[in-house]
C-alpha cells in the first residue's frame, strides 16, 4: 500500500466519523515556546489547554514534523527519523478513551488490514481503564497487553497538556529480535501508533498539577513506520516516500546500500536529513546561527559531513532536494513551486561548509594520528578549530566518536570563555587586559549605576569615581581625559546598538565635557569626559545634563530600527532576525537574517510600509516583566544580547513587540520620515541595511531634490522630465560618436589616397614606404587601404607608439602569387627594432621595443621591397 494510500485511508476514516479534516500546519510553529512542530498536536494545544474554544470538536490531520531529539540515533535504527508525517485524530471535549481505542483497533486491522495475532499493546501502569477497554471491548489476548511507567506518559511542553498513553506495536518477528514484546526489544516489536487520553496540566515534566477543562484525545500514527509494516520494508528508509531520497545518495557517492554497516547508516542520514532539510527550508527556515536556522544548519552539515566520507564529485545536498521533492510532491505540491529556492539555499550552505571542512581536516586528521583510541581531542585543538576553521564543537565530536575518541568539551568551553573574556577587556577603550578588573572592582565598591534616562534628561549625582587610562585618581584636571562614574545617571550607556549619549557634567568646581557613555560592564555607566574648566573631584555632588537634541535624534532612529523590524518582517516573512544593529542621531543600521539581497521593489515596499505606520503613529509603550511573560506575548529578542530574568518590552501598537533597553520615541509618528538609502551583505545569509530617520531623512530628501532641480535647470526640464532627457542625451551621444567613427574612416581613405598617389615606382611596381603616429589596429587599416589602391606592389608602414616601434607590410595579390611575401618585408626591419614579427604572407607586422630605431627600420625595409618587387 503506497504512503499516499495509507494517508487517505487514515483521513478517510475519521472524516467519516465525524472529524474536521486539517492541513498540515507549518514546521514554524505558531506557538513561540516551540522551536519547530514536534507532533501532530501541536496546532490545537491552545484548545487543549482551554485556551481557545476549538471551532470543532473533533479532527483529523496529516501534520509534517520534524524532531531533533534523536538525531544521535537516526540511521543506526530501523525506526527514527528527524523528519516525518504523523497521521492523528482528535478530540477536543468529545470522545475519550472508550472510542478511540476501538477505531484505533479498527482502522490498524480492518482498513490497514494489519495481521491482529501480530499487534502488542501497552497502556500506562495506572491506566485500568484503558486496559479493561482493549481487553473487555476490543477482545485482545491479554498476554499481549503490557503496562509500563513513564514510556506510557505523554507530555507537551512545561506547563502544558500531558496524560497517559497507550501505544499499538507491530511483531516484525523473530529474525528482528528476542521475544517478551515491546518492553524487551522496539526494533523488533514497532511502535507505530500513540493513543495519549489528555487528561492533565504540569507545570514540570511528570508534576501534575490539575486537571485540563476537558478530556480529551491526540493520536499520533508514524506515516512512515506504518508504509513500512504495509509495504514489507525492513526499515523506514526503505519505504516508498523514503527510498528515491537514499537512491539519490547513493548514486552521488557510488556507495551501494547493503555494502557495509557503515555506508547503510550514512546513507540513511542522507536519506533522513535530505527529507528534513527540505521541507524545513519549504517553510521559510534558513541557515543561520540560532534558534531554528541552527537546527537547520547542524542537520545540512551532518549530512554534507556523511557524504563527504563516502566521497563522490560535487554537491550531495540538491540530489537529496530534488529527490524529496519528487517522492513528497504529491502530498505537498507547493514543494515544486519552492524547489529551485531550496536548491539555491543548500547550495550556498553545502558549498561554505565543504570549504571550512578542507581547511580544517588536516589538523583533525593530525590530531587523530596522534592519538589512541579511548584518547580526547584537547580542548585546545577543538578551540582552534572552532576558531579558527569555523568547525562546530559537535561537528569535532562527531568527528572523533567516529574514530573511538574524546573531545575535551570542557577544556574547549574553558577556551571560549577565556576568549570571551579577552574580548571583553579589549572593549572600546582600547584597554588592556588589566582594565576589566578594574571595572568589576569598581561596579563591586560603588554598586550599579542607576539610569535615569528613560525619564530624565538632567539630574543630580555624585561622583564616586575617576579613571584616567585605566587608573583611579581622586580629581580631574582642566584638560585631563577621564572616565567618569556616578551614582546615578541621565546618560544612556551604548547597548543594543543604541550609541551612548554625550554631554556634560558640573560640579561647584569645573565643567566636564562627555563625548561618549559606555557600559564597560553590565550595568556600569562609564562617561568618557574631558575637564574643560577647573576640576572635578570623586565626592562632589555634579549636575548631569545630556545633550538633548541628540538624543532625540537616536531615539527617533531607535522607534524607526522596530519599526523597520516589524515592516522587514512582514515583506519578506517572519524568518528575518536581527542579527545586530547601530542606533546612532538620525541614522540607522539593520542587519538581519535573509538569504538573498533585496530588490528595488522589496526595498520600496518595506520603506513604503514602515513610513505608513509613522504616520498612522501609535503609541510606544515599555514595561519590565518576566522572560517568560515575554517569551509568551511573542516578543522578539535578539539573540546577541543577554536578558536576566526580568526583561524590558517595548511596543509599538499591537505590530511590534520587542526586548529592549533602548530609549523611544513617545509614539510611532515623532520618528519622523524613514528612508532607505543602502543595502548589502555581510555575510551567509545575512543582510544589511541602512536607513535615516527625522530631519536627517528630510535633509537628504532636500539634498537629492536639489540635486534634480540643478540637473533639470541644465536640461531645461521639470524634474520628472530629467530621466528622459538623459536617455535621449546618451542616444545623441552615441549617434554623434558612430559619426565620429565613419569620419576617421573617410581620414583614412584620404591619407591612402595621398599615400598611394605618391608611390615611388620600382620597375613596373610601386612602393610606399612611410611613417605614421597611429596604434597598430590603425596602421594594418591603413597598410590595407593603400595596398589596395596600388595596382602593383607594396606598402610598408611604421609607427612610434608607446616608445616602441611597428612596422606592418602588405603586398598585392598578384605578387603574393610570385612569391613575394609581406613577411619578408616587415621582418627585414623587425630585428632593428629588436623583435620579431608575423609571418602572413599578405598583411606581415613587426614590431620591437627600440621605437628610435624606427627610421632605420623603414630604410632596411625599403631595400628589402626593392630587391622584391624586381626580382
Ligand atoms: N502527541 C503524541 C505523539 O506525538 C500523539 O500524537 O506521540
């Protein structure tokens, strides 16, 4: 029975029992706790939770998946996948166990047509109820009824829904293993079907705490674990929706399936991870460095990792693509409209990571020549290349349990750290390394500074401390550089790419001029500063006053950088990320995940839709809450930077939500215009952008209209007229340099002309020899003009160019016919200039280095015609 079939049958079944047939939801989940869509029950927790009344109260679905929690085991079982269908029906409220037990029976033996002296059960240790039903109800042996613990308690999510289960299995029979049932061998006897009875909410895993509002059921069915009891398959890989993906490894490598242990269970990773790498990247995640762009990105190295042992020429990853896309296209025919999409993505990535794969596996290959099996790869060469060769830590163990090795993964975290930290004491200041302790001293003596500045501008603090280059000092002379640090304060210290703020701090003594804010460590706010007048002393009470009109500026630019966020988004999809940012007075800097450049379009309609928004300007909001609150109302947060436990929201109407510490505008429309006027890449996959905001978008507007209005004068035109009459310029331009063109045509039939009429005459032939400043190209069109012009005989050019010297020859045809060559002509004056030339018998050119000796040449030439054109 093919998977297509089975599907249907499945969907068929209980749409005839009254259940709503679902799509597929997407592999994004909508849920934010969720990286990807683990179950088939994922789309409908809120109405398990009670969170939303379910529209219907039964369903059924076929529900792409994709799970990474036994991605260490996949290929080396007959069973696991990171990717695969799950058939489920559904009840929210409605049926519980005492139904679905018995359709479950049903559909398996009479639908499927599964032998029933083949089926093994197991229910939860508790669960009495359900046993009695397969037993009492359903009629089943009870010697092929098992109760186990937690194997039977199915659970989603922390808090989430959760209950027990009861599991159907399939007897591969005994040549797959020991006999006892499913709670001695699952290779043998299969799970194919989980029956969860939803009853429960926990708060951690297995702690109930209470009940959900209904009882309810989630059933899920392994689409691929059932094609393979159907179609008589010894694993999943070699099923129909499977096999094409595994043939198209192996024809890359030339491995054959069956070879050796070794090549079956790279082929199956192949299989596997082509499968899930498609269809994640057909849901719009692309490769990056977190979240599910990560998971994407580990999964399309395992792969390239496998096929890269087995060998074979080229890119493995668009076979595997295309060969999915073939086997899955029927139940998903968007897959074809994405395929040459996906294809350009793999490509890209395969091709990066087979570069940092040859860079990197000579040392790795020193490394395991050095050691024993049973041996650990040091922390340090698993640091270096990470560093260094870009090699993913679990990509170095990988690697190294292949060969009976260890990694140092604790050596190698202590690495990473000791960089961090070298990082860190390399901060802006340009410090030495010294310096962080300094700091941490400092923030441990005088406490964080406490920030004033979403509210205030200006405001009273005392000095606590002065640093001159990394050194405390107790007072600050008229024109000394120094650090500042207070007990509290307006200034806004640079974070989350908002620049500090400038501007000054007095005391009853001196005036101190700040030129920048920084955050040396957390939670620290640094005033670099210079004493324009007097001094300053730790202790003394000092008045802080930002500059105001700045930081007005940065803010509109901060308002603008979520709101360009929110409009990136929702042009290009919900895979864009921040991957950093520069805030600065009336600028702003975006970089994001996206795999291709923007077109003029895109870049038109993102500026179009986030200036609407400005206009429709709604109101900013902040508040501090929970990580968790945050993580639950969606908020985004960029992963570069670190948040405690409480976090700061920031909101722009209800579009934008996002983790802030940055000052914003009072609302949307105070940022004032917002203009694109850059994009690029920096990097794989990721892309910047570079916009203005208020005045500084308003100038600039001026500037280019100004600019237009110049050219328009010039051209006597209105400014939309420019683009018109430029084009028609540059076709003027052209037409007048093509005539230009025919006019040196008709320069050189004139000259020819004049050349030819004054040919010496050597018996009853001509001669012309004469010298000419033009480039070679010019000469041979003239050497032909003139020769064409004799009735007779012979031309000999020469011409000085470049301080090197030419000659071109050229003969009639008639005497070509006795002999006479153009070669011989033109290579009798080639030595004296101190080259060779061409040994065409027509149209000869020589030519040398010794331009001064050019006279000579034509002389030595001109003897060489005569004695020719007589002989
Ligand atoms: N949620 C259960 C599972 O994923 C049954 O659908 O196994």
């Amino acid at each position: 029975m093919k998977s297509s079939l089975i599907r249907q049958k499945f969907l068929d079944f209980f749409a005839e029992r009254g259940h709503e047939v679902r799509p597929s939801a997407s592999l994004i989940p909508v849920d934010p706790t969720l990286l990807l869509t683990n179950a088939g029950m994922v789309p409908f927790k809120p109405y398990f939770l009670g969170e939303e009344q379910p529209p219907f109260d039964r369903a059924v679905s076929a529900q792409k998946v994709a799970r990474t929690v036994d991605i260490e085991v996949v290929g080396t079982t007959v069973r696991h996948f990171t990717f695969f269908e799950m058939l489920g029906n559904f009840s929210f409220g409605d049926y519980f166990k005492e139904q679905a037990i018995p359709w479950a029976y049903e559909l398996s033996t009479e639908v499927l047509g599964l032998d029933p002296d083949r089926l093994w059960f197991t229910v939860h240790e508790s669960d009495d109820e359900a046993s009695a039903i397969w037993l009492d109800v359903v009629g089943v042996d009870p010697t092929r009824l098992q109760r186990r613990g937690t194997d039977n308690f199915w659970q989603m999510g922390v808090p989430g829904p959760c209950g027990p289960c009861s599991e159907i299995f399939y007897d591969r029979g005994p040549e797959h293993g020991p006999d006892g049932g499913p709670v001695v061998d699952e290779e043998r006897f299969c799970e194919f079907w989980n029956l969860v009875f939803m009853q429960f909410i926990q708060d951690d895993p297995y702690h109930v705490i209470g009940d959900l509002p209904a009882r309810s059921i989630d059933t899920g069915m392994g689409l691929e674990r059932v094609a393979m009891l159907l179609q008589d398959a010894p694993s999943v890989f070699e099923t129909d929706v499977v096999w094409p993906v595994l043939q198209s490894g192996a024809s890359y490598s030339g491995a054959r399936y069956g070879e050796s242990p070794e090549v079956d269970v790279a082929l199956r990773i192949l299989a596997d991870h082509g499968r899930s790498v498609t269809m994640l990247i057909a849901d719009g995640v692309v490769p990056s460095n977190d979240g599910r762009g990560y998971v994407l990105r580990r999964i399309l190295r395992r792969a390239v990792r496998h096929a890269w042992r087995l060998g074979g020429e080229g890119l493995v990853m668009p076979r595997l693509v295309r060969a999915t896309v073939d086997a899955l296209g029927s139940g998903y025919p968007e897959l074809s409209h994405s395929e040459p999409f996906i294809v350009d993505v793999v490509e890209r990535e395969e091709a990066r990571f087979r570069r940092t794969l040859e860079s990197g596996s000579e040392l790795l290959d020193a490394e395991f020549d050095r050691l024993q099996p049973g041996e650990v790869v040091s922390g340090a060469t698993a640091f270096k290349l990470h560093d260094t060769y870009g090699f993913p830590i679990e990509v170095t163990r990988e690697v190294a349990e292949e060969q009976g090795l260890g990694v140092d993964t604790e050596g190698f975290d202590r690495e990473m750290q000791a960089q961090r930290e070298r990082a860190r004491a390399s901060w802006k200041g340009g410090a030495a390394a010294g310096v962080a302790d300094t700091y941490r001293r400092l923030l441990d003596d005088t406490g964080p500074t406490e920030f004033l500045g979403y509210r205030d501008e200006a405001a009273p603090g005392r000095i606590l401390a002065l640093l001159r280059q990394g050194d405390a000092m107790e007072r600050a002379e008229e024109g000394d550089e120094v650090e500042v640090f207070v007990d509290r304060t307006p200034f806004y210290a640079e974070a989350g790419g908002q620049v500090g703020d400038t501007g000054m701090i007095e005391t009853e003594t001196g005036t101190l001029e700040v030129t920048d804010t920084q955050g040396p460590v957390p939670a620290l706010h640094g005033h670099k500063a210079r004493v324009t007048r007097g001094y300053a002393q730790v202790g003394q009470e000092a008045q802080l006053s930002i500059d105001s009109p700045r930081r007005e500026r940065i803010r509109k630019s901060h308002t603008g950088t979520h709101i360009l966020h929110w409009s990136l988004r929702d042009v290009l999809g919900d895979h864009v990320r921040q991957a950093g940012s520069l805030v600065e007075a009336g600028r702003l800097r975006f970089d994001f995940s996206h795999f291709r450049g923007l077109g003029p379009d895109e870049l038109e309609e993102v500026e179009l839709r986030a200036n609407r928004r400005t206009v429709e300007n709604a109101a900013v909001s902040d508040r501090v809450t929970s990580k968790q609150e945050a993580d639950r109302i969606g908020a985004l947060a960029f992963f570069g930077d670190k948040y405690g436990e409480q976090v700061r929201v920031v909101r722009i109407g209800d579009y934008s939500i996002e983790l802030c510490g940055g000052t914003h505008t009072p609302s949307a429309g105070q940022v004032g215009p917002l203009l694109v006027i850059g994009e690029s890449s920096i990097g794989s996959n990721l892309r910047r952008i570079e916009a203005l905001s208020g005045d500084a978008a308003y100038d600039y507007m001026v500037g280019v209209r100004r600019a237009l209005a110049e050219a328009g004068t010039m051209l006597r035109a209105r400014p939309d007229e420019v683009p018109e009459r430029v084009r028609a310029l540059q076709e003027r331009a052209r037409q007048l340099e093509e005539r230009l063109g025919s006019l040196s045509d008709r320069d050189r039939a004139e000259d020819a002309a004049a050349l030819a009429a004054e040919a010496e005459t050597v018996g009853e032939r001509q001669l012309v020899v004469a010298e000419r400043q033009l480039d070679p190209g010019a000469l041979r069109a003239l050497a032909l003009a003139v020769r064409d012009r004799l009735r007779s005989g012979a031309v000999v050019l020469g011409s000085r160019h470049n301080g090197k010297g030419a000659l071109v020859a050229a003969v009639t045809a008639d005497l070509m016919d006795r002999g006479v060559s153009a070669a011989d002509l033109a290579s009798a004056g080639a030595g004296l200039l101190g080259g060779g030339g061409s040994r065409d018998p027509e149209l000869s050119q020589a030519g040398g280095p010794h331009g001064e000796k050019l006279t000579e040449a034509l002389e030595a030439a001109r003897d060489a015609a005569g004695r020719a054109l007589v002989a």
